[in-house]
C-alpha cells in the first residue's frame, strides 16, 4: 500500500502544477500619439497587433486620451524593455525609448508629429 502512495502523490503534484495559471504581469508604457483620431485611425489595430505578435504578451489596451499603452505579459517570455522596443520600432514613443526615425515616416500622414 505505501508503494502506491508516492507515485499518486507525484501523479496529482503533476496535474496541479500542469493546469496552474501562469502568472501575469502588467506595465503600463507612456506614449505620445500624434493623430487627433487615433481610435479610428489605421495605425491602431497594427500597432496592437505588432504588440500582441511579441511572445509572452497574453493583452494590450491601448488608451490614447491617457496617452498609454497596457500591455499584460509572461515575465518568464519577455521584458517591458522588449515591450517598449516593438513599441519605437512601430514609429511610437515608449518611455523614455524614441521612436525609430525609419518607422515614423512610414507612419499615416495623419499620425506624423506635425514639426
């Protein structure tokens, strides 16, 4: 009867770490959008899907009255570094990080920071 009680044991260890949740965690990226309509603007959907295309990212909310970008993520998969470099190579601020020069003229006329 004892034989059988370890390997039960680490049978059910197994199950329960297998379906456990992996934990999530969130930064919240400062940005500047430069569109007057960003909630409508073409820009929008592809700058979410350049985010949600980086590995570990499970979420992003973009809000562009706050001027800030929610992004949930698998520490273990990547880094809000990371996070705010896929962000300047789709031509938009993250932080402190600039967005890349060659990216931001190939944003729409409309979301150009206006000189």
């Amino acid at each position: 009867m004892r034989y059988l009680l370890l390997p039960i044991l680490a049978i059910g260890f197994l199950i329960t770490t297998a379906f456990a949740k992996p934990q999530l965690a969130e930064v919240v990226i400062h940005t500047t959008f430069y569109c007057n309509h960003y909630d409508v603007c073409e820009s929008k959907p592809a700058l979410e899907k350049e985010i949600m295309l980086t590995t570990g990212v499970k979420s992003v909310v973009i809000d562009s009255k706050a001027m800030t970008i929610t992004v949930k993520y698998k520490p273990k998969q990547t880094t809000p570094d990371k996070i705010r470099k896929v962000i300047s190579q789709s031509g938009y601020d993250a932080d402190s990080v600039k967005a890349d020069p060659k990216a931001v003229e190939k944003l729409d006329g409309c979301c150009k920071k206006q000189e």
